[in-house]
C-alpha cells in the first residue's frame, strides 16, 4: 500500500496562490491514478481533482475549473495542486489520496495522507 505525505499548505490573503505536494512511497506510484479532497469541520470530504497513472487525464471540481490544477511527475512520486486565485471559500484541509481508478469519489480511495492546512483571509 502507497503512504502518502502532503506538504505545502499555509496562510495566504485571497487572490494569492499555492502549490500543495504529495510525495509517496511504499509502493510503484505510477499505477495509482490520485486525487486530491478538502474537508472543513462539519462537513463531508470533497473532491477537488484527479489524475490518471500517466498523467494525460485529469478532472477537477467545477468550483476550482480554471483555479486550480492537478499535475503529477512519476519520476519524483509526487502529485502535485497548483491553486491560483485562491477564495476565502478555499479555506480546508487538503488530503491526497491513491486509487486503483479514475474517480471521483472518496470512497473509491484507499490510501491518504494526514492533510495539510490551508488558510485563505479575506
């Protein structure tokens, strides 16, 4: 099974951007597709983006479409989300996670990392 370890999360002022990491391990990270989800207390775990084992498919939530993008380099077993233009809406913690397909779904995942911070202020 792959560990996976978020890095690159932080406080930043609205309309700044970030770029979160997510190295791996443990395990041939290029045969599982990835996906990244944020949770903010209260509410359910959602889906942000995802990307296919190459990296030539991806797919994002409307809400970031044109904000944010999921990119991965399988020579560094790392995934990465560039977030441009961040909103005070984009405040969550940020979670990677493995699967053995493209999807969406949280529940399709079974590896995740601890989840890193991330803070927007207005």
């Amino acid at each position: 099974q792959v560990q996976l370890v978020e890095s690159g999360g932080g406080l930043v002022q609205a309309g700044d951007s970030l770029r979160l990491s997510c190295a791996a391990s443990g395990a041939t990270f290029s045969s599982y597709c990835m996906g990244w989800f944020r949770q903010v207390p209260g509410k359910e775990r959602e889906f942000v983006a995802a990307i296919s084992r190459s990296g030539a498919s991806t797919t994002h939530a409307d809400f970031v479409k044109g904000r944010f993008t999921i990119s991965r380099d399988n020579t560094k077993n790392t995934v990465y989300l560039q977030m441009n233009n961040l909103k005070p809406e984009d405040t969550a913690v940020y979670y990677c996670a493995a699967s053995s397909g493209f999807y969406s779904d949280p529940r399709k995942y079974n590896s995740w990392g601890q989840g890193t911070q991330v803070t927007v202020s207005s």
